[in-house]
C-alpha cells in the first residue's frame, strides 16, 4: 500500500496484482485495492506453485515455503499481466532485510532474475538502498523521490502510513500456509504419499486431525460439526466416510478409500475421537467406496497418537 502511494505522488498510474492459491488468498489486496482505489488482477497459481513447491530450485524456508522460486513464479505472472496491461516495469512493496530468507539484498536480485525481469523490477520501499533500475535510469521515476528503508522494524512505515491517511492496514506476518509447522507437516506427507495433487487434497489438509495409516491410507478426523460438515463438502467419488454408531462423533474421511485392509484400523480411529463407549466393541457406518458396518474397538491413544500427522 505504502509503494502504491508512493508512486502515485509522482503522477504514475498503478494497477495492483495479487495471486491466490490454497496456501494465501487474496482477501488482504483486495481490501487495500479497494481503500487505495486501484484496479486489481487476481491471478490463481496453484499449479505452478504445487510444482514449485515439490521442487523448489533454490530451497525451503523454515517449513514447505519456497519463497525465492514463488516469488519469481509471481513475478513472473506480474509480468504476463504488464504485457496485457500495457504497462512499462513491475514494483513490490518489499523492504530490504525484513524478511531473512527472502528480502535480503541476493534474494532480492536472484528472484529478479529468476523471473526474468532483469532490471525492470523497482522496490519503491528501499530503492536507495539497492541498485538503479531501468524505470529510474530512463526518468520513468524520479529515484530522488524514492526511499532508504530497511530492515524488521516498521515504525517508518507507519508513520508514512498515517501521512498518507492509511488507517487499517495488514499486520506484517505474509499469512502463507507453507509456513505454519503443521501444515507443512501435513503437506509433506501428502507429496511423500500422492503424485497426483489436486486442489481438494490441499484444501482438505486444513482441516481436522490427520492420520497416516500406511502408505495408501490416511484418515482425515473431524474435530468438531463444522469440521464434519466441511470434511463433507470435499468428499469425493471413491472417498470412504466413517462415522460411528449411535453416538456423537467425528466424520472420518479416507480420501481414495486407501487400502481396504486398513478400514478396520481406521474405523477404531473412529471411535477413539467419537463418544461411544471404549470398554467394550462398537459399530462404525461406512458409505462412499464401500456400503456396510465395521465392528471394531477403539483404537488406545498410546496406538492412535503416533499416527497423528
């Protein structure tokens, strides 16, 4: 928001581009668009980034975040829209050393590169700070204009932000998924697992508690109704559903089906999480791949919690 305006003191027109995919939404540009008054192109990159993130060319942050490889990949779709646009040079709101994996002074020429936008990527935040690029050196901007910002520390940026009347604005955390330990964890497992990834099989790792079976079984557990009620919404053809009978419990999802040797051991899982009685066998109600009953025990926690994901 703060480079938006910045630009816009020099009389430059800006179009905002944001992408989406399971990991980030775009909800955050969204709003600052609509209180910036700029128009803004939503561009979905799951694919690409999927891709990215099961072989990342320059490696992992602290989780599963690819952050230099999907911060050229977004550049680069920046750059597709410029084409469409009309437009003449691409700029990011990045601060020089906020972010130690991805906003150091290599980071952020080696994204530039990767990207293949040599020169045409201004950062109007620390421009001082970094070499002259081409909107600058042709006049397109006045780099006397720009700013010397650095590092972690934001009292800089809110200050700007209250001199250009700013008053809601986003807290510095990026709010990307392949971030969050369990998640990651969860993600992990899935490539590990699966060669085929689809939208729902990420979407789906957000919810409940997950399992892992066996290499061709995992269980995904409801932890409340609402969770119930979205493991449902993702149900597929050929998925096998678990719930217990007679008693309040999870909805139990094996995406697949998995391996049919595995069902009883899952339906124990079922029962472990649900409120049926653990001293003696209960009834779980399969539907999906398979229609029928599995009469089992519930599965002890010593035995439940190691295949916790």
């Amino acid at each position: 928001m703060l480079a938006v305006k910045v630009l816009q003191e020099q009389g430059i027109e800006v179009i905002g581009v944001t992408f989406e995919s399971p990991f980030f939404g775009s909800g955050r540009a969204r709003r600052a668009a609509h209180a910036l008054r700029v128009p803004l192109r939503v561009v979905n990159i799951t694919e690409e980034l999927l891709e990215v993130v099961r072989r990342p060319k320059h490696g992992r942050g602290s989780g599963m975040n690819p952050c230099i490889d999907c911060h050229a990949l977004m550049l680069r779709g920046a750059a597709e829209v410029m084409r469409e646009e009309g437009a003449a040079f691409l700029f990011t709101g990045e601060v020089l050393g906020q972010r130690p994996f991805s906003q150091t002074r290599g980071a952020l020429r080696l994204v530039e590169r990767e990207s293949g936008q040599d020169g045409l990527v201004l950062r109007p935040l620390s421009a001082k700070l970094l070499p002259e690029t081409l909107p600058e050196r042709r006049g397109w901007v006045d780099r006397s204009r720009l700013l010397d910002l650095r590092g972690r520390g934001r009292k800089r940026q809110m200050e700007l932000a209250e001199r250009y009347g700013i008053e809601e604005y986003p807290p510095p955390a990026g709010g990307c998924l392949l971030t969050d330990p369990a998640y990651a964890r969860r993600l992990k497992d899935l490539l590990e697992h699966q060669e085929e990834v689809k939208r729902r099989d990420l979407e789906i790792l957000k919810v409940g508690r997950h399992l892992r079976i066996s290499p061709c079984t995992k269980v995904v557990v409801g932890r409340n109704a609402l969770e119930n009620e979205e493991i449902l919404r993702w149900e597929e053809k050929g998925d096998l559903v678990m719930e217990a009978e007679a008693y309040p419990g999870p909805t139990c999802l094996i995406p697949a089906g998995g391996n049919e040797g595995d069902w009883e051991r899952a339906a124990a899982i079922c029962l472990r999480y649900s409120d049926a009685p653990k001293d003696r066998p209960g009834r779980v109600l399969c539907h999906g791949r398979w229609e029928g009953t599995v009469e089992t025990s519930a599965l002890p926690p010593e035995e439940c919690d190691p295949l916790l994901i």
